[in-house]
C-alpha cells in the first residue's frame, strides 16, 4: 500500500522519543517514518499488518520496525463502538539512526544491535522469555529521564539484538522511500476491506470506490502491496478467522459464512494455504502450545 509519511516529533531536550498511549481505540493510518520504533501492546488486540505482513496481534504484542517499513495496529471492530470495557495502552520508543551521534552504531562495540537494524527492516515479533524482560524494560525506559533512560534505552537495545526467539513478519524488500501523494486512497481502500471482510465485495465496488477501473486498481493494488487484492482480501478474513478459531465457540461452517465465504470448501482451501493447517488442527495446535 502506498503509506503515509509520519513525522516523529523528538525534542530537543532528549535523543530519543517515548510514549504511553491510553485510548478508546487506535487510529492510526497505514503509515512509515524514517525513525526506528519499538512498540509494545500492553492492552489491546486486532489485526497487524507491516510490509507484506498480515497478522492477529493481541496483549503483550512487541515488535522492533526499522525505518521507513510500512505498518498498522487496527482494533478489532467492537473497540470503534464505543465499548467502555475496552482499552488501548501502548508504550512507543521511536529513535533515528543518528540520535547519539553520526557514526554512534558503527562502533564496534554495537555489531549486534546494526544486525538488528537489518532484521528490523522485515520487522521483528519478540517472543519467548525474554519478551517479559524486555517489556519490563521499555516501561522502565518510559518513568526515567536524563542518563538513566539513555542507559536503560541501549540496554533494551542490546537486549533485543541479542535475542534467540523471535519471527520476521515481513518479506525483504517492503521499505518505503517515496512520497505518500496517494494516502489517502489506499487507506481508503484498507479502511474499506477491515469493515466490510464479512460481506461480499465485488473487484467493481472496490475500484469504483477510489475511481480506477478494475484493471488499472488491480495493478496499483498489487504495486503498493505486494500482493493480489484477491490475497489480500483472503488474509484479512483467514486472520480474522483464526482469532474466531481460538476466541469463540463456533464452528468452522460458522465462521466460515461469519468472514465472508460462502463456501465451505474454498474456505478450507484458502485456510489450509495461507496458515499451513486445517481450521481443525489450528485450533488444536494453538491450545496445545498455550
């Protein structure tokens, strides 16, 4: 998709900036900057999606993103209805390359974290143990100032890089260095998809919405995401059936009609393709590893 540029404000008093988000929901664009991030999800849950990446995200989600790797956290839709049990709390670490000084990285001493900068350009899910320590760390890196939260940043830093668990989400080659003239429309469209996935929605209806004809929509779709829309469409709802899967006691024939399909057996077959497993073994794999 053709992102939007975000501008990270860091101020002049500090080298690097943190925040904690507390919201009904989050509502951000699909978006890139050029500053790295580290997020952590300590309350939420809904769909990720980063580069080529899409995926369910839930409490305790933490991802390391290079710079300029497209990315969006959405809530599942129940959060965008004005549910007063339902929360968003982020913690948010972004930071330039140069933020300690040109060359800083380059120093031998940093040849773990520079790998890190290369991993982070797919972006990379923390998981294992060290996910709770590392968690703890950035909150700690929040409460503090001055030399303590520059101390404890490099520690998150270092921690991270040298990590033994943890998934890649993205393909290589989804950074994004152009202009964002086009944001609105391919937010347009992706806003449309994530609140419509249950229903049919016909190639016709999806290109009119942003006044291209099916061919020529076909071939900015796949440009900006590197996918089909026809995949694209089929992750969202192969997502979304999952957190269904784990989440609901339904079964597969309902949640096959409950994201979109009207077809038992397509359903099966793009299950089986995009995750690996059978709706069935999913299940059985995921409470059997929880």
């Amino acid at each position: 998709m053709q992102p939007k540029l975000e501008k990270i404000p860091i101020y002049l008093s500090s080298s690097i900036a943190v925040k904690r988000e507390i919201t009904p929901y989050i509502d951000y664009p699909w978006h890139y900057h050029p500053e790295y991030e580290i997020i952590l999800v300590e309350k939420s849950y809904g769909i990720r999606l980063m580069g080529n990446h899409i995926g369910n995200f839930s409490d305790g989600d933490l991802v390391f993103i290079s710079s300029n790797l497209p990315h969006v956290w959405r809530n599942d839709k129940d959060f965008y209805q004005g549910s007063e049990n339902l929360q968003v709390d982020v913690y948010v670490i972004h930071f330039r390359e140069d933020a300690l000084g040109e060359g800083f990285f380059d120093l031998s001493e940093f040849i773990q974290i520079r790998n890190l900068f290369l991993l982070g350009q797919q972006g990379l899910l923390i998981t294992g143990d060290d996910k709770r320590k590392i968690s703890e760390l950035i909150k700690a890196v929040y409460n503090s100032s001055g030399i303590d939260r520059l101390t404890l940043f490099l520690t998150t830093l270092e921690r991270i890089a040298n990590l033994k668990n943890y998934e890649l989400l993205s393909g290589v080659g989804c950074t994004n260095s152009i202009t964002t003239e086009d944001t609105k429309r391919i937010n347009k469209v992706m806003n449309f998809i994530m609140e419509n996935y249950e229903r049919e929605i016909k190639l016709e209806e999806i290109a009119d919405l942003v006044s291209l004809n099916i061919s020529s929509f076909c071939r900015y779709f796949k440009s900006r995401t590197h996918k089909t829309y026809t995949q694209f469409l089929n992750e969202i709802r192969i997502a979304q059936a999952c957190k269904l899967l784990i989440n609901k006691k339904m079964r597969v024939s309902e949640i096959c009609y409950e994201t979109g399909y009207n077809n038992i057996s397509h359903f099966n077959r793009q299950f089986k393709l995009i995750t690996g497993l059978t709706a069935s073994e999913y299940k059985k794999k995921y409470f059997e590893n929880t």
